[in-house]
C-alpha cells in the first residue's frame, strides 16, 4: 500500500523535528512560532521526543534551543540521552542549552495545596516567579478557553 502523501517537502512554516514518520504526517515537523505542549503520562516518551526534536535542530538545522528541565536535572537528563547515543554536550557547545528550574520545595507544596482550588492558578504563581514567557502565553490561553 502507497501513502497517500507525496514525500516530504520543506515547509518554511514547520520545523522539522527529526523524528522518523512525524515530520511527514505533519507536513514537515512542528508550527514555528507557536507554542507546542507535549502532554501524556509517565514514561510515554515526552522528553525524548522534546530532546530528539532540540538535538535535530541543534545539530542539523544549526537551530538554537533551550530545555527548561522542571523535574530531573539537566546532568541527568543528558547522562540519560547517552543511551541514544545522542551527545549532548557537544551539542550545548554550539547551540543547545539547558535550565535547571526545579521548583523549590515550598512552592510544590503549594501546587498541591491549591490543586482543587484549581491547578491554573498554581500554574500562573509558577510561570510569574519564573517568568517563563511561553508558559504564562499558553496558561493565559488555556484559562481563556
């Protein structure tokens, strides 16, 4: 059976995101510009996915990116992406950068409190200290829903 799509071709609106099959059912990678929210559960592949598609950039479109690790640490994170034979750190060395933003301990604490009072808000109070821009343009979105 033939796909039904013709072969990939660049589309200066999509950034590739070198993930075998994805840029070609998404006609060339993901939307530039725009925010992207990856969502599932534990162990379904969203930082590697996010770590496959920064390394792409960084290391074939000569494209900067920054991954903001909230959970684990940056080390970690790329001790882990080893096993992928990815090497990050010669990646950070021409455009690939990572935060460490572990939330402190009292603010968690307080996520978890206001979780029934509504987790948007405790969201908000986290992109404010933070100031993550993008989180804080996707969280204003998603309470305008």
């Amino acid at each position: 059976m033939k796909s039904l799509r013709s072969p990939l071709v660049k589309n200066p609106s999509k950034a590739p995101t070198g993930i075998a099959g994805f840029d070609e059912i998404t006609g060339g990678g993901l939307p530039r510009g725009r925010a992207t929210l990856l969502s599932g559960g534990p162990g379904s592949g969203k930082t590697i996915f996010g770590l496959q598609f920064l390394a792409h950039g960084a290391h074939d479109c000569n494209e900067p990116g920054i991954f903001v690790a909230f959970e684990e640490t940056s080390n970690r994170i790329v001790a882990n992406a080893e096993g992928f034979g990815w090497n990050l750190p010669e990646l950070h060395l021409k455009k690939l950068f990572f935060l460490d933003a572990q939330p402190s301990p009292e603010l968690i604490h307080k996520v978890r409190e206001t979780e029934d009072a509504g987790s948007a808000q405790a969201l908000q109070e986290l992109a404010d200290r933070y100031q993550f821009d993008a989180l804080t343009l996707l969280l204003e979105q998603a309470c305008r829903r």
